[in-house]
C-alpha cells in the first residue's frame, strides 16, 4: 500500500542532515568571514535550515506520539460512536452523507487523499519559510503558536479516538485504504494505535494556522484567497472519513485558546518595558533588511 506521508524516521534523518548543514554553513561562516554582507546572507542560509530542521523534527515528534497512549485502544471505537451520536443530537451534518457525495468520483475521492496526505505539513513549511525570509519579526508569534497548539493536541491524543472511517456500521468507508493512499501503516485487527488520534485534529488546527498568519501579516487582497485551505482542508478530511466535525472544532477551541493565552503574555511583556514581546526578531528584522529584498 503506497504512503503518501513522510515517516518518522525519514523526517528526523532529514531534519539531523539539515541541522548538520545549518552548523557546517555557520562554521564555514566564521573562518572565511569575507564581508559584512555576505556573513548576513550566509547567516540567513543557517538560519533557514536549521529552522526547516526544527519543523521536521517537530513532524518526527507528532508522529512517534501518535503511537503512544496513556490508555487502552479497548475502548477507541466506543468513543467514537459516541462523538457521531452527540453531533447528530446537537443537530450536526451526518458525515456519512457527506462521505457518500464523493464516493462516486474515484478523481475526487484521490484528490482529497492526497491533499489529506500532503497539504497539512507542506503548507504549513512554505508559510513559516515565508515568515522567516520576509517578516521575521512575525515569525516566533507563528512559530509559538504551532507548538503549544500541536503540543495541547498531542496530549488530549494520548486518550485514544478512532476515526469516522473505523465505523463501517455507521456508514463510513476507508476510501484511502481502498485507493490504496493510506497514509498509516497495515492495521492489526483493524485497529493500530498510531490511527486512534482524531481527536483533535492537527490537519485542522495547522490550516487554520497558516490561513491566520497570511491574512493577518500579507497585504492586498490575494492573501485572502488563503482562507480557502482550511475550508479545503475541513471538506477533505470530512469526506475521507479521517475526523468528526467535533474534532475540527476542538483543535480550534485549542487555537483560540494559544492565541489568547499568547496575547496575554505580550501584554505582559509590554508592561515589563517590551513593546512588541519579540525583541530578538525585531532585531534581526532590522539586521537582515539590508539584504532582503522587498
């Protein structure tokens, strides 16, 4: 069965290569040292793969948590019915229909795969590259936000969720597993525990992320066309059967929650004499200006 997702394995050699190469850069830096331009360009090459590294690393970190738990797997697919019948109590769309629109369209069905596959982490890479490169002093607040987000989601993942696809009884099929695009490795008696985290979902959570941080930080009115990721993003995993409508909504609850939390402690920081609670990036901001362009 094809995987369409980078392992944790291949993401932490990757991410131990590009922090080799981010030392080696620095080191070869600081002997030759010809001109103060040319050390800042370098400086910033550093800089750009070690914070790649960093993210892979931080996918490595998602992945091999997501095999743990801190309780039995017995009782994941109980949870999970439970969740598909509060949400039809509460009056939410049945996914099962939703899941059943698409069924019939073995092109969309493989989009939806792969997007579901891919898009979380390689749009999340390319909006953090472009905060690094073109506004740094933007980039910790977006940084920070990811990993308190991911690391309040990998903790509730620890009670074990089984996703929509895991209940055929309520009408939801596995259409990655049948298009041969799953992103999980052969289950054990239908259940292994590195598929019982849906609840929250990250792919919700990191979309939302980035749709945020290219409105609130772009200018013009491209930027808005961003917002069509995470709507994307929530049909696709809906439509694949990967998570609840419930759990998109709490990996927003949990965002919502970093932001305010994230926002007070600025607040603090500017009572303490900070203005904008990022000091070193505003720093650097000024440092790298003469050599970015734009």
């Amino acid at each position: 069965m094809q995987n369409l997702t980078l392992t944790w394995q291949t993401s932490a050699g990757a991410s131990a290569v590009l922090y080799t190469a981010a030392f080696a850069v620095r080191r070869g830096v600081a002997r030759r040292a010809e001109g103060e331009v040319r050390r800042r360009r370098a400086g910033t090459a550093a800089d750009v793969l070690r914070e790649a590294g960093t993210l892979l690393a931080l996918f490595a970190l998602w992945q091999v948590v997501g095999h743990l738990s801190l309780m039995g797997t017995d009782h994941a697919l109980e949870r999970a019915e439970w969740i598909h019948r509060t949400e039809g109590d509460l009056g939410l769309p049945d996914e099962a229909s939703w899941q059943r629109a698409v069924v019939g369209h073995p092109w969309l069905v493989q989009g939806a795969n792969y997007y579901y596959a891919t898009m979380h982490f390689g749009v999340m890479l390319v909006v953090l590259m472009w905060l690094f490169l073109r506004h740094r002093a933007r980039y910790a607040w977006v940084r920070t936000t990811v990993v308190a987000t991911t690391a309040v989601c990998l903790l509730i993942q620890f009670v074990p969720v089984a996703p929509p696809r895991m209940l055929p009884g309520s009408g939801f099929v596995d259409l990655a597993e049948q298009y041969g695009q799953s992103v999980y490795g052969n289950a054990v008696a239908g259940v292994v525990a590195d598929q019982l985290s849906a609840m929250p979902s990250v792919h919700v959570a990191w979309c939302v992320i980035t749709a945020m941080a290219v409105v609130s930080v772009a200018r013009g009115p491209w930027r808005w066309l961003m917002v069509v990721h995470p709507v994307v993003t929530v049909w696709v995993v809906v439509v694949t059967a990967n998570h609840f409508w419930a759990d998109g909504l709490v990996a927003v609850v949990i965002l919502l929650t970093v932001y305010l939390v994230q926002a007070a402690v600025s607040g603090w920081r500017q009572r303490e004499g900070r203005p904008d609670g990022e000091p070193r990036d505003v720093a650097r901001e000024r440092e790298h200006s003469a050599v970015r362009p734009g």
